[in-house]
C-alpha cells in the first residue's frame, strides 16, 4: 500500500474536458438555518441530478441546457429554482417545512422500516438480482474499453504561480472544471486499455485479455499500469458488499442495507421506455463505509436502470476525500439489463478539508457487443503464467480509432501532447526520478543500467558491530530485465569488519518461468527469528535493522551462506524450485556460542558448524497478482493466500559438512476481508527435524527484542527464550477497521482502527538434541503451548500502529516479559 500512495504523491509532483451547458451548485438549509442533507436535486424534466451532501452542499452539470432547478426532500416543501442562466453557482436555497406529505413519502431524519414503499421495492430487487444481466446465461463475451485519468484538482491562480512549477506553466492550458464536483483541475495522466472478456457461469471463471494499452507519457511502464488495475478493481453493486480499496463498503443494495441506509421513495418515470422508480438513499450512521444517492430501478424485472453512489465524507478511509460512482444500464430486452458504463471517480488528498488540493482519479469502463451461450474449453481461461506481448502497449493511432467506443475531448487527447513535453523539461525529470527513487528504494543512473540502493538500508546499528553503513545496487535495463546482478557491501564501526552480499539470476524460460539463481554471503545475522527460514542471500538483515532494540542484543552469528538453484512455475502461481546450499554459522562476538559436542565423554566441542544441505520447495499462491515480466517481479497487493511446503536434506561429509537430518516445514496465511466486520488474518505454520543437528540448524521461536512489530514473531519473547525441533505455530489477528470506534462519538473523528490478536506455539526438543547441546544457551521446549495476546490502535495519524501485548504464560521463566508494547507505521487506505 506504500507504494501506492508514494504513486499518488508523484502524480500530484508532476501535477475531462467538460461539454456541460448548464451548471449549477449551491447549499441548502432549512427555515432555522440548519444544514439539509441528502436532498434531492435534478433538473426539470430529466433524470439528471445528484443528492446534497452530508452539510446540504451539491453540485450539478449536464451537457444539456435546462432552465428550472428542483430541490426535494422528505418532510419538506419540493421547490422550483428558475434558472437565470447557464451557469449559477453558489446558490442559497431554503427548504420550508411540509406538514401534508404525499401518502408513499416518508418523514425525514430515519425512515421507518416498516410500511415503507422504497422497502418493499428493495426486498423485490434482492430477489431477482441473480436473474438479471449476465448471470442469465451460461457464458457470456463482450468488449470492454476503461479509461483512466488522473487530476490535479483546485487549481486556482495562486497555485499556478508556486515556484514548484517555473518554467511548467504551459501545462496549466488544459484547466477545466469537473463536472460532478465543479472544481477545476488540470488532467496530468491517462491510460486507456481494450480488452475482450470472457466468463462462464457454470464453472466460474472468467478471463480478460487485453488488445491494446496507452499511457500518457509512460509508455510500458507495467507498475503504473497495474497500480491503476488494483486500485480500481471491478465491483458488482448488486453483492451484498462492494470491496474499494481494501475495504468493504455496504452496497445500497445490500440484503443488510436496510440496517445502515434510510431509504426514500422519490419518483417514477419513463426511462428509455421502461416505467422505473427513483429510491433516494441515505446513512443511518455516520463513520460507517457507506454511500448516499438514488438509483432507478424497472417496475417489472426489478433490474437497476441507473445508480449514482457517493461515500460519506466521514467514512473511515485514509487519502480519499470524496468518490463518486455512477452506472448506467441498456436493456437488451424486455428481461434483461446490461451494464453498459460505469464511471468512478475519487478524490485523492492529504485532507479532507473542502479546500484541500489532492488527485482526482477517474475510471471510465464502456462495455460492448455481447454475446451470450458461446462456450469454450476450459484451457481457454488458464492465465499465462508469464506471457508479455510488447505489441499490446504500442498500438498506432489506427487501431484506438478503431477500437475507441467514445472518443476522447480536445483536452484528453491534449495530455498526451502535454506529458510528451513535459518529459523534456529538467525540472519535471528532477521531480519524476526524485518520486521514483522514493517509491522504489533505489536510486536509478540510467546511464549505467545500474540502480543504487535499497536506499532505506543504507545505516543500521547493532550491539557487535555498532553503527554499520551498507552500499548496495542491482543492474537495470528495465522492469522486464530477464537477468539481474545484485550485490552489497558493510562495515561495522565497533567491529571493524568488512562484510558482502551477491547474487545473480537469469530468466531461462519466459512462458514457464524457469530461472537460474545462485550467490554468497558473508555477515552478522540474528537467526532464530523466523520459523520457515529463507536461503535468499541477499534477504533481510534482522542484525542491521535493529537501531531500536530492547534487552540483550549480542546473540548474533557470523554466517557465511553460498546457494544455487533453479525454480519453475509451470501453472500460474504454483511455484516450486530446488536449491544447493552450504552454510558456516559461528558465534560474533565471544558473548554467545553456538557451542555443542562433537565428542562428549571426551568434552571435545565446536564453536562452528558447517553444513551442505539440499532442499525442495513448492508454493501456491491463487489470485496473487505481480508486476514485471523479467527475472523479477513485485507484488500488487499481499491479500491473496499464501502456502509455502520445503523439504531439506542435510548431508554430513559432503565438503566437510558435519551432521545428516531432513527438516519438512509448511506455512499458510491468508488475509480474509469479512464483509462490514473487517479484516481476519490467520498465519499457521508446523515444522518437525529428524535427525541430531546444533543449536544453528534448530528451529528457534522467533523473539522479538525490536520496539517494532515483527510479522509472525512473538513481542514478549527474548531471543532463543525456546528452542524446538517440531512446532506447530498458529496466528490469529483481526482487524476491525474502525468498525467499534465508529459508534462512539468522541472517538469518531480520528478515523482510529481497533486490531486483537493471539499468537500461540507447541513444540518439544528431544534427548538426543539437548545432549548435543554445548552452548550457553538451556533449551526449554513449549511442551505446555506458550501463547500471548494482544490489542492494537491503528490509523494513529493516518500512519502509526500501537500494540499492547501480554504474556498469556511461562511467567515464571528468568528475564520473562509480562507486558510489551510494539509499534508499527504504515500507508494504508
């Protein structure tokens, strides 16, 4: 989610032409001067209108020219506003008390649930909601076009005069105003993409493959083209719930709608020849993750003609300020209703003060030229695991007129125009790679194909070596690179020693993403902090990372690492690969030994183990979406589930390797959205080593002596506190996204998020591996399961997590931490 925030603040660094005739805003109050929200506004004659919002504000536009204004809501007199001329903002309206409503009106404030037309129209649509649009056919096709574009909005002549943009001011001649908001802005990038896709009821898939893309002044760049397809996933707005950047709104059409919206009927009328009713909808509670607006709905199949959506301001939602969705549906026949547009647009800011400048983003999603009961073979809608066809994103201008299904303003096709000149200035590219580096952690130097970094690695402490400053780079030709070097180099201050990292890596085979891998290690590392270890040379350095530790920090090991291998993914994220490793683990500093006896009746002991080792891992990852199609790729998102099998053989002699064991290990997590309750996020892992190996090869629960939240490790164990040889680990933590803190009102404003956790472990260590044991380290077991739990505050700031957590037993253990508190920052919506 970093990432994807760090990407909206580039895009406000380098920071739709409107057709409307007539414009209109204003705010409307009642006879006392208190705010009306939620009223009704439209024009006259028309099913162009919006609903007020929370503080009776609006805004409204259409392309075509009316003269009248009507504003309406329950419990007040409907007034008519002439409209003096094409554009009349800020508008002053007073609604007037009502005392004879009409019979299917309801009073304002919270409807009733009982005797309410709009209910029983609801209750209908719940009903037919599977029988409408596609889900009526076994398989469907049709076209789709999606356009995106991003906005600097609230451009006023103060703005453009910032120093920020000397010698950029030519990009201020395509300033306009938003239709749906009336605030300028100025468009700064566009994607379109067309794609055809397929879906087959009866089994459940579905499939989209894209034809064409084009960026403004980005070319192929894949991270800003997935970015986008991420935060603007597809939505069904007749399920229950509709996920928008990684939380769950309530639909209005939602069969528990009735529990957090009021619903109004407001009106009926022809629409395109279909008798429809206008249902006004409206929160019951503020901070939930709801919208306000109206939709209209057919009196006969029951199948929405058209919605418009807004979310609460104050919805517990960080960066966005306002979003607005609208959908349009054609009716194939007298049965069937088709989404035919759908338009999204979020205002992206760091406030949500009504004067703050932020982003718009815009999703326009056209669909086209269905066709139904066409059906394919199964292999038809397998995903290629690594298929990347440059031609797709360098399309002429032939084939967008073709396949464009509305064409694009003078102003849209003028971004294009803007950014291909805006990339020739200095200062643009200074602010560009400046963000970049930001985002990626690198600093790239385009001239020698190399990137230096990562940037955020550069300084780190520790008790043995002190203050240690690491250099470090890659190659890069591009995101798709199909081979990479990568290496670094530190040096500790109080050790005064030298230590290196490299690696390489080459893309054998594109279609099945068969890669070569290999390369060594040498530095001071605290093992024992991961129960399902990694043999990535280069992977995090728990030892270097700990500027803020608390308690003893000098159980640290010299760790010499050499791998090769070789890894495949033959289907779309099932993974697996095999590995040749040899490792040497010796004590840092003479303040801890990994001692054990290589002769125990005769007390000969090593301080160093050297061990060969050969392992096979396989991991599944369904839905996982990556970015890149070279020998490297990043995760868009990390929701998706994740299970890791790895076996490993350890050979005693093979180059002077010391003992003989294999160790199986499994790891599953998966983050799980559970509708308005929030996010629950289970971590299982179990593991078990046959065989006599060290205190080195064991595996340790994972401690955590940081003031930071460490994933899976446990925030009130000491480093080595227990030792085991089999395990089975489970971690439970839900997030309830605001969901508690919402419904009390003095805490409601902070858009603060209440997380509980309990983390426990069993394992055992047998004889035989304690009766190696030489170190100074007693090996305890948790034979009787250890477990804590914790309660957490996030959102602190926007940016900062809290955890309070407490030792559930083993109190009675020497240096035992009852109580610890961990704390975490993040960029999350």
């Amino acid at each position: 989610m970093k990432n994807k925030i760090t990407f909206l603040l580039l895009f406000l660094l380098v920071s739709v032409f409107s057709w409307g005739q007539t414009k209109v805003s204003g705010k409307i109050t009642d006879q006392n001067n208190q705010d009306v929200p939620f009223a009704s506004v439209y024009f006259k004659n028309s099913t162009d209108g919006v609903i007020a919002n929370e503080y009776g504000k609006f805004y409204l536009e259409s392309t075509k020219t009316y003269d009248v204004l009507i504003v309406s809501f329950v419990g007040y007199k409907t007034l008519e506003i002439p409209l003096a001329s094409k554009t009349n903002l800020d508008l002053k309206i007073t609604l007037e008390d009502d005392n004879t409503l009409d019979e299917v009106k309801i009073y304002a404030g919270k409807t009733s649930k009982k005797n309410n037309p709009a209910l029983d129209i609801l209750r209908k649509i719940w009903e037919r909601k599977r029988k409408n649009g596609l889900y009526m056919f076994s398989q469907y096709e049709y076209d789709k076009y999606e356009k995106v574009e991003f906005d600097l909005n609230t451009i006023d002549s103060a703005y453009q005069k910032k120093k920020l943009f000397k010698g950029m001011e030519f990009i201020f001649a395509q300033v306009d105003t938003n239709r749906i908001t009336g605030k300028t802005y100025l468009p700064i990038f566009i994607n379109e993409n067309i794609g055809q896709v397929y879906g087959d009821n009866t089994n459940g898939k579905k499939i989209e493959k894209t034809l064409g893309n084009k960026n403004s002044g980005f070319d192929t760049n894949q991270h800003i083209i997935e970015f986008i397809k991420d935060l603007y996933v597809e939505y069904n707005i007749y399920n229950n719930y509709i996920r928008l950047f990684d939380k769950d709104f309530v639909s209005p059409l939602s069969r528990t709608g009735i529990n957090v919206y009021n619903y109004v009927l407001a009106d009926s009328a022809f629409i395109d020849n279909k008798w429809c009713y206008n249902i006004v909808y409206y929160p019951r509670r503020k901070g939930e993750l709801t919208f306000k607006g109206d939709f209209w709905v057919n009196d006969s199949t029951f199948a929405i003609k058209k919605i418009n959506m807004e979310a609460s301001k104050d919805a517990n939602i960080n960066w966005v300020k306002e979003m607005y969705i609208e959908q349009e549906f054609d009716v194939l026949n007298d049965s069937v209703f088709l989404l035919t547009k759908d338009h999204f647009m979020s205002d992206f800011a760091l406030s949500k003060r009504e004067k703050s400048k932020g982003v718009y983003g815009k999703r326009t999603s056209i669909y086209k030229h269905h066709k139904f009961d066409i059906e394919h073979p199964s292999e038809f809608y397998q995903k290629n695991v690594n298929a990347y066809d440059d031609k797709v994103y360098k399309r002429d201008e032939d084939f967008w007129k073709t396949y464009r299904f509305e064409s694009l303003s003078k102003d849209e096709l003028g971004i294009y125009k803007m950014l291909d000149t805006l990339k020739t200035v200095p200062k643009f590219k200074f602010l560009f790679d400046l963000s970049s580096t930001v985002a990626s952690n690198y600093y790239n130097i385009d001239k020698y194909k190399f990137d230096f970094g990562p940037i955020f690695s550069t300084f780190g402490y520790n008790d043995i070596e002190g203050l240690r400053l690491r250099a470090g780079g890659r190659t890069y030709f591009g995101p798709n690179d199909k081979w990479r070097l990568e290496g670094y180099g530190a040096y500790g201050l109080k050790d005064n020693q030298f230590k290196y990292g490299i690696s390489a890596k080459v893309l054998l085979h594109n279609d099945s993403r068969l890669i070569l891998f290999g390369g060594n290690r040498r530095d001071i590392e605290q093992i024992g902090v991961s129960l399902t270890e990694t043999t990535d040379v280069l992977g995090r350095s728990f030892a270097s990372n700990s500027l803020f530790a608390s308690g003893d920090n000098t159980k640290l090991t010299k760790i010499n690492l050499t791998t090769v291998g070789i890894e495949i993914e033959p289907v779309k994220n099932l993974k697996f690969s095999t590995a040749f490793n040899y490792r040497t683990l010796k004590p840092a500093s003479d303040l801890f030994n990994l001692n054990y006896y290589v002769d125990k009746e005769n007390n000969i002991i090593s301080n160093e183990t050297k061990q060969s080792e050969f392992n096979l891992t396989a991991e599944y990852t369904p839905k996982r979406k990556t970015i890149g199609y070279g020998v490297d790729r990043t995760d868009v998102d990390s929701k998706y589930l994740r299970m890791f099998l790895k076996y490993t053989q350890g050979f005693k002699g093979v180059l002077d390797s010391d003992f003989e064991y294999q160790k199986i290990q499994f790891y599953a997590r998966k983050p799980m959205l559970l509708g308005g309750f929030g996010t629950l996020t289970p971590t299982f892992e179990v593991g078990k080593t046959f065989g006599e190996v060290p205190l080195g090869l064991l595996s340790v629960v994972p401690g955590n002596q940081s003031w930071f939240n460490i994933q899976n490790t446990f925030a009130n164990l000491n480093y080595y506190e227990f030792v085991t040889d089999q395990y089975a680990s489970l971690h439970l933590e839900h997030n309830f996204g605001g969901r508690l803190f919402s419904r009390i009102p003095w805490l409601r404003d902070f858009n603060l998020r209440e997380i509980v956790g309990i983390r426990g472990i069993y394992g055992k260590i047998s004889q035989e591996n304690i009766n190696l044991n030489a170190s100074d380290i007693t090996y305890k077991a948790p034979s009787d399961p250890y477990y804590e739990y914790y309660i957490g505050v996030g959102n602190i700031f926007k940016i900062f997590r809290i955890d309070f957590s407490w030792r559930g037993n083993y109190l009675d253990m020497p240096d035992a931490r009852r109580f610890a508190v961990r704390g975490s920052f993040g960029i999350y919506f």
